[in-house]
C-alpha cells in the first residue's frame, strides 16, 4: 500500500469514529497529503470505501504525472465543484458528511448544505492535521532533503557575507542558491536582520547594510518541493559586543537543553518550559516573548507548538523547531533555531550548521 493509500485509511478510521459516511477535504495541503497531488482548487471526497479527487480539465496531465492511481473525477467546463461532490456523495448514499470547518467559507457549506439536501453535514476539525502530526519515514526524509538545501544555501551565503551588501540582497541571495542548489525556493520570505532590528522577531528585510551594526540575525529556511525547513542563526560580522556574547550563550544553552529534553512522552510545554526557566535565571524571562517552537511539514508553522499550555505529548516521528530567542528593544536580538525529530529513544537534530559561540563569528 502506497503511504498515501495508508494515510486515507487511518483517516477513514478517524471519522467513522465520529459517525461519518464521508469526509470532505478542501484544505488544499491536506489534499495533497492524502494524494500527492499538488494542484489547487481540487477537492478529495474520502469515502468509506474508496475516494475521489475532484478537479478541473487544467489538472488532467499533473494529476496523471502525480497520482495516477487516484480516481479522479475531472469536472467538465460549466459543472460547478459542489455539483459534481453532491453527485458522488449522492451515489454512494453518503447520509452523514464530515466537512473541515477550519478551511470551508460559510458560503461554500450552505452551497453543499442545499445541493444535499438528505445528507447531514457535521464540521469537524483538525482530523487530518492530527494525522500530519506525526511524520512517516518519506516525510522525514523529505524534510531532511529540505534541510540540505537551507544548509547548503546559507554555507554560500556564510563564505561570501560582505558589509556592503542590504538585508534585501542576503535574502534575496539565500533564496537563488537555494533554488541554485535544487530546492523550490524559500519555504517563507527570509528574515535578514542587522543589529537593532534582530529585536524585532518577524523583522522584514529592508536596505539596511549587515556592516551597518557588528552582528546580523538571519532566520530562513527552504522548500525542497513539498516539505519544508526552518532555521535561525546570528552572525557577528564585526567588532564583538560583549553583551552579544553573553546573550548569545544563554539563548543557546537554554536551546541546547530543550533539545537535550526532548523525548517522547514529554509534554510540548515541559520542552518549552526548560528553555523558559533557563532564559528567565539569566535574567531576560521578560525578552523571550514567544512560543520555544513549532511542527514543521508540508507548512511551515504546523502542530505541535512547542508552548505554556500546549498539553500534547511529544511522539516518535514529531518535527519541531526549537528556537529560543532574547529581545532586546533598540539594541538587537538573539535566537537560535534547529529542526529536531522526535525518535523512539530521545531526539535527532536534523540540522547541521554550526551554531556554537566561536561558529557564529565571521568577522
Ligand atoms: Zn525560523
Ligand atoms: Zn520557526
């Protein structure tokens, strides 16, 4: 059974739980992670035996060359998408259909409400985002071919950082060597931030110099095709703050040891709470302003948080960032982000690039 086959059954095993004949999927990157097929504006009808992706005569070639063993019902000019699922439904005597109430407008569930009339529609929520959650051995590999691209991209970037170079240049050169390198790209637009605006933890690139402050923050990752990477380093590019230095330890001691304490069974907020408690002693608990981490996949920010009241218990084949950080406002910040998988026994970083104290200095 192919991986995606296997997806569709768990899925299927989820929503007969919940009472359901059929689970309509119109979250396109859950389409795609039940098929492989990576169009938009197509809809999956998962059936209790069987399914079918709905499409458009646009995709008739991509979903031949991505899912080929996929029934598909491609909709002729004319037919309406809520038509055409009524029609299947109907014929497969759905009486009780699941629809994703996290990604349905209102509009488009009282245009399937009134075309299945005999059918009850139930919203349910996150039931194939639970199954995203936790990676099968192709994902993992994926998102490792991601994280080479990012690696070897930043390595480039790394060798050749000059001071007359802007923020919008670096990011601009991170994305062409990663696509140079084979990845699609960027996998969100990169964060190049020099000195004071490190603080500003989604800070956008601008046409500030990197020689216009002695350190940089850069935060990027790339999208190798469906997955994706996340990762945060500073460089110091010039003369050495001490104050960055002494920053710069305690945002990697407290990422050193989260990572050290991850291992299934652990809760997400207990990992979050080891970088918190080590940030907070350093006397910088007020400069840590967000969550230690996220899931990464076929989004770049997906479940599980790794944050205060996040109660879900970490489990083998989970893919977290770990990322603390310390702001500073008017003065820069400080994070250090790795992408980490969850194993049996404890954890594997995932990532590469040096990050202790003296790899961070290029000047
Ligand atoms: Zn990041
Ligand atoms: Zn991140």
């Amino acid at each position: 059974m192919s991986q995606h086959a296997a997806r569709r059954d768990k899925l299927r095993r989820s929503f007969r739980k919940l009472g359901l004949d059929a689970l309509l999927v119109t979250n396109f990157t859950n389409v795609t992670y039940l098929t492989g097929f990576t169009g938009d504006d197509s809809y999956l009808l998962v059936l209790s035996k069987g399914e079918v992706l709905v499409s458009d005569p646009r995709y008739t070639t991509q979903l031949e060359e991505e899912c080929p063993a996929m029934e598909a019902s491609i909709r002729p000019p004319g037919t309406g998408m809520v038509e055409r699922i009524a029609d299947i439904a109907t014929r497969a005597k759905v009486g009780k259909l699941g629809i994703e109430g996290a990604s349905m407008t209102v509009a488009l569930r009282d245009e399937i409400a009134a075309a299945l009339p005999k059918a009850e529609l139930q919203s349910t929520t996150e039931l194939v985002e639970d199954l995203r959650i936790v990676k099968d051995k192709d994902e993992v590999a994926e998102i490792r071919r991601a994280v080479w691209y990012a690696e070897r991209a930043f390595g480039v970037l790394k060798a050749s950082l000059r001071e007359e170079r802007t923020e919008k240049e670096v990011a601009d050169e991170l994305e062409n060597n990663i696509r140079l390198f084979g990845g699609k790209g960027c996998s969100f637009p990169s964060i190049v931030a020099v000195g004071p605006r490190a603080a500003l933890p989604h800070a956008r690139p601008t046409d500030q110099l990197i020689g216009a402050a002695p350190f940089v923050l850069v935060d990027w990752g790339a999208n190798g095709g469906l997955y994706m990477s996340d990762l945060t380093r500073v460089l110091v590019t010039g003369k050495i703050p001490p104050k960055l230095e002494r920053i710069y330890r305690v945002v990697l001691s407290a990422q050193e040891q989260a990572i050290a304490a991850i291992r299934p069974g652990l809760t997400c907020h207990e990992v979050d709470e080891v970088a918190r408690k080590l940030i907070a002693k350093a006397g910088f608990g007020k400069n840590f302003g967000h969550g230690l981490g996220h899931g990464i996949g076929l989004e770049i920010h997906e479940a599980p948080r790794l944050a205060a009241k996040a109660h879900r218990k970490l489990e083998p084949g989970m893919v977290v960032t770990v990322e603390p950080g310390i702001y500073l406002p008017g003065w820069g910040g400080v994070r250090i982000e790795d992408d980490v998988l969850v194993t049996k026994s404890g954890c594997e970083v995932l990532t590469t690039v040096g990050k202790q104290w003296e790899d961070a200095i290029i000047a």
